[in-house]
C-alpha cells in the first residue's frame, strides 16, 4: 500500500472521531507552544541582558574597591576604601592601553526643585564618563575638566530624573537642590531604559566627582573607576596595566590578594550567557513536561482505537493485508495527531510571541531553533508513543478478531 494511501486512511479514521482526536491533540498544541514560548522567553531575557551590558560600554573595565580584613574579620566587595582619586589619575598618565578613566562615587539623595522632589542615586564623575558608559547628551552639555577641578555646583540629569522634576519645562538652566546644595542644570543624558538586572539606568544625576566628596558627601575614597580600553583587542592589555599599576601604588606583595578587582564587560557577558541558559533549560524542562503528557494522550487513544477497530483489522489481515501494513497505519495516525499538533502548536505560540512584544514588555525572541526543535520533539513524541498501539494492532489473530463483537 502506497503511503498516500496510507495518510488518507488514517485522516478518515482520525475523521470518525473527531472530539476525541481534538481533544487529544490540544494537548500536543499547548505542549508545543509551551515549549516554544518558553525558550522565546528565555532568550529574550539572554539578549536583553546582553545588550544592557552592551550598553555600558564594549570595552569597559570595572576597577572597584576589595574587601579587607580587620581582626580576623573579613569584609565583602566594595569592604574597602582602597581606590582613591590619584589612582585614576596614574591609570589615566600611564595605561597606555586606556582612552577614557571616570573615577566615580555613588550615593543617594534627595533632590528638590519648587515642589517637586525625588530620591535619586548620585553620580559623582568627570567627563570621561560618558565614553565609559557609551552614553550621550539629549540636550544641554556635560561639565568640563574645569568644572572638575574647581568642584563647580553643576549637574547633568538622566532621562528619569528630567522627567519628574521638570515634567513641562526645559531642565537645562534651572537651579536644584541635591541635599543642602543648590547645582545649575547644564544638560540632560538621553534615555538608556532599565538595565537586564531590572535597574532604571536613567534614574541618576552626575555632578563632578570633586563636588560629591567636598560638597555634598564628605568623601576621602573612590567606590569605582571605570575605564574604556582602546578596542577589543586591547582589553586584555589594559587589564595587566591597570594591575601592574594598582598594585605598585598599594605595594601589594608577591602572593597576597590585591585590595581592588578589576573585572571586565567580556566576564559579566560570559556570566549573564550562563545564568540564561540555565533559566532557559529550567524553563524548557518544564514546559516539555506538557508535551509528555499529549504523548501519553495519544498512547491513550491508539490504544482505545485498536480496541474498538479489532474486526476492521481482522478483515483487512484476512483479505491479504500484511502486518507492517496494519502496523504502519496505526503509526502514520499516531504522527499525524502530532504533526497537526506541532504545526498549530507552532503558530499559536510565534502569534503570543507577537502579542506579547506589541502589547508587553516580555522580551519574547523566537528562534528558528527552538521551533525546529519542539516541532521535532512533538513528531518524535508521535512516533514514540504511538508504536506501542501499532505493533499491537498489527499483532492481532485474523480468526480471533473476526470473532471479537
């Protein structure tokens, strides 16, 4: 018998029953689309976490405080006040592999203009920071060296901030208050959005590095020095010069951890890779639990299908039809309740992936792979669950299923 022939039987005898072959391919269809929108999820969060750190810069190196031990007790990262404002200096006059070092101090604070007022995270940095950030101006200008070293009362917004204390005025000129000191508004930072680890980067206002430890903060030490390497290539350089430097300053010595880390964009992109592929093969996991479960539905089915069909296969083994014929019917019904479920599985779930982007903010990012992969999952589950019945049907005594009522 021809497999067209064939195809055609098993569409008539999957016709005869149509709820309960609906029925039993549903559960394929939300196994499939589970699957999918499940990988979709997680690589949309994998891409969105890649492009947040992206964002703050290809070739940034994080050089921030260690931790120290006093009487026997040890503290974690940032323990320290181990980076200071002539470290950045010497890396800036003598890594040669370096373009741009922004030393930085963060704190919080309230800010104030007329009646309106916001807690905020404030940056103290130089202008170098917005090479280290890959950031950019929306209006204004950011401070100058100048500024810096005179601890001039300025601030430049982010995006955030901008919009709540000046939702219908122009920021740029205005004076605020950051605590106690009053800084001119003289530029805006264009918007970056919310970080891959759900923090709203525009949510901060920098002011020159010098005017957050004299003015406003009463600081003597550094929390972090970013700094930008000339390219790729030159990353790894950088890395070994800002330790050799760092190292000579703080007189580390031979075998003794240093009292600073520098870590670069490459490592938190190599370890944000592995956290989404672990929660994107928890997520799969658990969604292909579903499609297991369809297949055992259809294991159901066939099983119930042979019984209820016992003289129908009694007659066509007694006219001459062979075993592998019966059994090969009995599979290509089986494959054809999990190929129809795979592709409408399919479909439902690329139309959620597209709801979900117009009308959400769920990163779901479909891949040809994991439609590949759950469509061929849902037509090897066919296969699987459906040879048991097959070889079953094909299995029976001609004289004994012609008997049967």
């Amino acid at each position: 018998m021809r497999l067209s022939d064939v195809i055609t039987l098993a569409f008539r005898a999957l016709s005869r029953n149509l709820l309960r072959t609906s029925l039993t391919v549903l559960g394929l269809i939300i196994g499939v689309a589970a699957v999918i929108t499940m990988l979709a999820l997680g690589n949309g969060a994998k891409a969105s976490v890649q492009a947040s750190i992206a964002s703050l810069g290809t070739n940034t190196l994080m050089i921030s405080s260690g931790s120290v031990n006093r009487g026997g007790v040890r503290s974690g990262a940032f323990g320290s006040d181990s980076l200071s404002v002539e470290d950045a200096e010497a890396l800036r006059q003598q890594a040669s592999a370096l373009i741009a070092v922004a030393p930085l101090t963060q704190n919080g604070a309230q800010i104030v203009f007329a009646n309106r007022n916001w807690y905020t995270s404030i940056t103290g940095t130089n202008p170098d920071f917005l090479i280290t950030r890959n950031w950019t101006l929306d209006q204004g200008r950011f401070f100058t060296e100048l500024e810096v070293r005179t601890s001039a009362k300025v601030c430049v917004l982010g995006s955030s901030v901008a919009q709540t204390l000046f939702p219908d005025q122009a920021a740029v000129g205005q004076t605020i208050r950051i605590g106690a000191v009053p800084c001119q508004v003289i530029g805006t930072l264009r918007s970056k959005g919310e970080s891959g680890f759900g923090q709203n980067q525009d949510d901060i206002v920098a002011v020159p590095y010098t005017t957050a430890m004299k003015r406003m903060f009463n600081l003597t030490s550094l929390r972090t020095i970013l700094a930008s390497a000339r390219d790729e290539d030159s990353v790894s350089l950088a890395q070994n010069q800002i330790n050799g430097i760092l190292s000579r300053r703080h007189r580390t010595a031979q075998g003794v951890e240093p009292d600073f880390t520098i870590r670069s964009q490459a490592e938190f992109a190599e370890s944000a890779a592995q956290s989404s592929a672990v929660f994107t093969a928890l997520l799969a996991g658990i969604a292909s639990v579903s499609l297991l479960v369809g297949g055992i539905g259809i294991m159901n089915i066939m099983l119930v299908s042979v019984t209820e069909r016992i003289k129908e296969i009694g007659i066509r083994l007694a006219v001459g039809a062979k075993k592998r014929d019966i059994r090969r019917q009995f599979l290509v019904e089986s494959v054809v309740m999990s190929v129809v479920g795979g592709g409408v599985g399919v479909l439902l779930a690329l139309g959620a992936a597209q709801l979900a982007t117009r009308f959400s903010e769920l990163p779901l990012l479909v891949e040809p792979s994991s439609v590949v992969l759950a469509f061929g999952f849902s037509a090897a589950v066919g296969i699987f669950f459906g040879y048991y019945p097959a070889v079953k049907a094909s299995r029976l005594d001609p004289i004994e299923a012609l008997r049967s009522d």
